[in-house]
C-alpha cells in the first residue's frame, strides 16, 4: 500500500526551531517527526511511502535515504513552487494511478489504524475519504438559561464540541483528475469543488489520540506524551 506525507511546510508558527531543521525534521522525544509517522504507516501495511516536500528538501532527502533503514520504499518528490495540501499530490498521479493510496499532513502525531481507515474508505463508492476528529474547548463564562424575566438554569463553563478536518485522507486515483496541474490546490479547496459537484465524500471519525503539532505550545505538548503514546 502507498502513502503521501506532506513534508513541504515551512513551520512559520514553529519558528525559531524551524529556521535551522525543516518541520518534519524536528525531534519528539529520540526520534523526528517524519519517523514516528513512517515508522507507524509501516506498522499498518503501508510499504511505499512519498514524501512531498519543499522547504530544505535535501535535509529530508539525506535524512531518510531510500527508506530501507524503516523497511520501506521512500519516494522523494519536490515541488519548484509551493503548491499547497493537495497540489503536491498532483506532481505523483503517474506512480499513483493504480490503488487508493493514504495522504497525511507531515506534523500530525497519531494511534489512528490507519488499515482500518483504508478498509472502510476502499469500501464506500467515493473519490475521497476524509477524517475528522472531535475537539472540546472549555468555555470561560457560565451559560445562563432564561424563560421570560426569570433564570431557568445555570450550565457552569460547558466545553464547546468542534469536529475538525483532521489531516489524513484516502484518495482513489481518480481524484487525481480533479485537481488543477502546478497549481497552488489545498484540502479544503478540493472538498469545496467536489461538494459543488456533487461529488460524494466519506468521511472516518478518528477516536485515537491525535495531536496537530504546528504551533510551539502543542510541539511542547507532543514532547510531553511521547513516552506514554510513541516510544
């Protein structure tokens, strides 16, 4: 099985540990970023796996090599301008024409099973399987219940429920011809143009641990729960 990992982000919100190592090259504990995910698509069944990539691409290149170190095949492909979330996808639809195949945003740490992802999305007749995951932020006021002139009720700081677009997709190959050639093309652009048409689209709810490390407090975080989820 294949997979894409989109690894061309320049970390601008990482900054400054991104103005010297390239984002999926930043450390979570004893390992990089790009590791932890390889590492966990291989024990998943994903054999082949491309790596989109942009900013300080040789850093990624010399780092991982042909991939024989992490039992895989590593594909390394660059794109000359930036191309967004789903644009670098496009440059790979040659050596993607054959199988539905997992794409991933480079700075996600995740338990997600993803075979059990790719089962269910090669089960529905549809271009695009997305994941969601459920956030809940606290909410900092009192949420008072009122009929008339009088209080009904109080809901004390109740958590505001936020399903978010959470980074990991199963394309099947006709996707492909849906997105725009050396274009800059992102997720929610192409989700946007498939709705309008109305493409159906899937979508899996991620009930593992999930984290989205594109901000210092949350790399902060990630360092925190390697030990317990990734070591």
């Amino acid at each position: 099985m294949k997979a894409v990992i989109l690894s061309g982000g320049l970390g601008t919100r990482l900054k400054p540990f991104t103005e010297v190592i390239p984002k999926p090259l930043l450390p979570i504990g004893e390992k990089a970023v790009l590791e932890i995910q390889i590492e966990h698509l291989k024990n998943n069944g994903f054999d082949h796996i491309f790596l989109a990539t942009n900013y300080k691409s040789s850093y990624i290149e010399n780092f991982f090599g042909d991939g024989s170190k992490y039992g895989v095949k590593l594909t390394i492909s660059k794109e000359d301008k930036p191309l967004g979330t789903a644009g670098p996808v496009k440059l790979l639809q040659n050596q993607l024409n054959d199988e539905p195949f997992l794409v991933m945003n480079g700075d996600i740490l995740t338990l997600l099973h993803y075979r059990n992802l790719y089962d269910f999305a090669c089960s529905k007749d549809t271009l695009l399987t997305i994941t969601t995951k459920d956030i809940y932020t606290p909410f900092q006021f009192g949420n008072i219940h009122t009929e008339g002139d009088f209080v009904t009720g109080i809901e004390e700081k109740p958590n505001i429920k936020t399903t978010i677009l959470a980074g990991i997709y199963i394309f099947k190959p006709g996707i492909l011809d849906l997105i725009p050639e050396n274009t800059m093309y992102n997720m929610d652009k192409l989700i946007l143009d498939m709705l309008a048409k109305d493409l159906p689209i899937s979508h899996y709810p991620i009930l593992e641990y999930w984290l989205d490390i594109g901000q210092v407090g949350d790399y902060e975080k990630a360092q925190e729960i390697y030990k317990k989820h990734f070591q």
